[in-house]
C-alpha cells in the first residue's frame, strides 16, 4: 500500500512516497514560493503514483475544526501568500483520494509516537527549535488540537534579567520564540547560531529559556517523554545543558521513574530527520483508515 506525504514548511516542501511501515521510497524537495507556483509542482509529483491516501504536516496556522468552513486551510499565517490557502481542498479535489491534515510539529510527534522514540507512549511532545518554535501534543494517544492547536511557541516566560535582548514577536515582544529561536540567537548575538559554537554564554542562556519552557510543558501536560527537535537543537551539548538545568528549575517537586532518568526522558530526534515526513505519511494512513469506516 502506498501513501503521498507532503511536509509543508515555510521555505521548502518536501513530498514523499511512502508504505504503511514507514518506508520512505521516494521523495523531493520542491522551494516554496506562492501557492499559484507551488502547489501545480507539488501536485504534479503526487499524480500517477498510485497512492491511497495524502498526508499533510503543514506550518500554521492552520484550521484542523472538522465543522469549520475553512478546514484545511492554512489560515492568517504571517507567510502571506499562503494565507487563506485551501491545501488540504485542493489535494482532495485534484487528486481524489482522502488527505490527513496536521501541523508540521504534530506531524513529527506523530513520527516519533509511530515509528520512534515515542512508540508506547500516550502523552508525549515534540518541540522544535528551529526558524521558530512550536510544539505538538499528544496526550491519552491523541495528538491535541483544543479550539485550533496549540501555539507555545507564543507562550509567555519570565525574560531573564542579564538578557537586554528585547524580542521581535510582533504580538508578545519577549514570547519564547522570539527569544529562543534561530533567528533570535542571530540577532540577540549578531551571527548566525551555528557560528557561535565558541560563546558558551550564548548557549547557555539558551538553555536556560528552552529549560523554563520545558518545565513548564512538564508541569501542565505531565508528558512521559518530550523530544527536542530542529535545527538549533544540532548545536553539540545543548541537549545536555538543557537537562541539567530542567532538573534543577523542576527542584524535585515532581519525584518520577521519568524524570529521575533526565537522559531518557529529555532526548533529540531518533528518526534520522525523517519524523516529520513519516509522520506525515501515517496522517495520511490514518485518514485512509478513517474514511473506510
Ligand atoms: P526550519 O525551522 O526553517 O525548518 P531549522 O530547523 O533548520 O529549519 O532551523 C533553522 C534555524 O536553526 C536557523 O535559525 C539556524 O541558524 C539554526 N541552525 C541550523 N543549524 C544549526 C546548527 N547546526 N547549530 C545551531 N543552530 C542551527
Ligand atoms: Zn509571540
């Protein structure tokens, strides 16, 4: 059985073809430009090759209420000439099968729960730190979506006091993402992340933030494992860095087998950088199975 999964993000696409294991067996990156440009390539690569079902993994926002008018759609995203973009409508028109829909960090939670170092698990995030930040949640085996899906890239965190960096997040100034991502290291220290590997400061003060946001998931959702993804998470020792100081913000309050072994429960990516696009391959599965019922 084949199944389409198209990783959707802001500066490319990916598309793959896939298997119900999980076996990538195809796949090409196509650069994201407007829809009106991208999506007849996108298109015109999953034509003809007998896939059952698509599955999409999408930056956001995007509207994944099943009732809504605009489901599937990729919603006020601050990437313009997306916005108001029916992806999932065109999909299911110009190609005729079912196609799954979820966001980008859904998807790579997905992946992992699947096929990687979430497999068993019921309640579980996976967080990236990369051009931006975001989280998806699953928590009773369910990937979460509330009223629209969750936003912490956008949560709110104390800024600490020897940082005068102020934030660019043009709704919340100091919010996570705007003092945690990529382009927040570049522009609170003048270079890129990965030119920086040389200023312990800077990585330790970003340690500290993804810390803070981390206990805090830990604290509201009760997670059993948590993945750190993206690309500033390859910075070497990071992830080290970041436990230690989850173990001490969290100060023993909560007393788990988890939490007691921090090396296992604070863990990168284990699919090669392949979680997102499996995970969105079994979107797509999992919405084959749900329309043949
Ligand atoms: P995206 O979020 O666009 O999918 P990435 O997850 O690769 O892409 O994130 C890009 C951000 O990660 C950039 O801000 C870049 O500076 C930073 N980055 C990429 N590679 C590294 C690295 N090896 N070490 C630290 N930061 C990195
Ligand atoms: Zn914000």
């Amino acid at each position: 059985m084949l199944f389409g999964a198209l990783e959707a993000g802001g500066t490319k696409m990916v598309c793959a073809i896939g298997n119900e294991n999980g076996e990538i067996l195809d796949r090409v990156s196509i650069p994201t430009e407007t829809p009106e440009v991208t999506l007849p390539k996108l298109l015109e690569y999953f034509q003809g090759k007998e896939i059952l079902a698509l599955g999409i993994g999408c930056f956001g926002p995007i509207d994944l209420n099943e009732s809504s008018e605009t489901f599937g759609y990729i919603t006020t995203t601050p990437k313009l000439a997306w916005a108001n973009c029916d992806i999932c409508g065109y999909f299911r028109e110009n190609l005729g099968i079912p196609v799954g829909f979820d966001t980008d960090v859904n998807g790579s939670l997905l992946g992992e729960a699947t096929w990687g170092c979430l497999k068993g698990l019921d309640t579980a995030m996976y967080i990236t730190i990369g051009t931006g930040v975001g989280a998806g949640i699953m928590a009773g085996g369910r990937l979460q979506h509330g009223m629209l899906h969750p936003e912490c890239g956008h949560m709110l965190l104390p800024v600490r006091s020897d940082d005068h960096y102020a934030g660019k997040c043009p709704y919340h100034g100091t919010c996570l993402e705007s003092m945690a991502a990529g382009p927040a290291i570049e522009a609170r220290w003048g270079q890129k992340a990965e030119t920086l590997y040389d200023r312990p400061e800077v990585w330790e003060l970003e340690a500290h933030y993804i810390a803070v946001a981390v206990v805090n998931f830990i604290m509201i959702l009760s997670p059993q494992k948590i993945v750190l993804g993206g690309g500033v998470m390859h910075k070497d020792g990071l992830i080290e860095m970041v436990r230690e100081k989850v173990t001490r913000l969290a100060a023993g309050y909560i007393q788990t087998k988890e939490l007691a072994d921090m090396d296992s429960y604070l863990v990168l990516p284990s699919l090669d950088d392949n979680q997102g696009i499996m995970g969105a391959l079994k979107l797509g599965m999992d919405r084959y199975q749900q329309e043949r019922k």
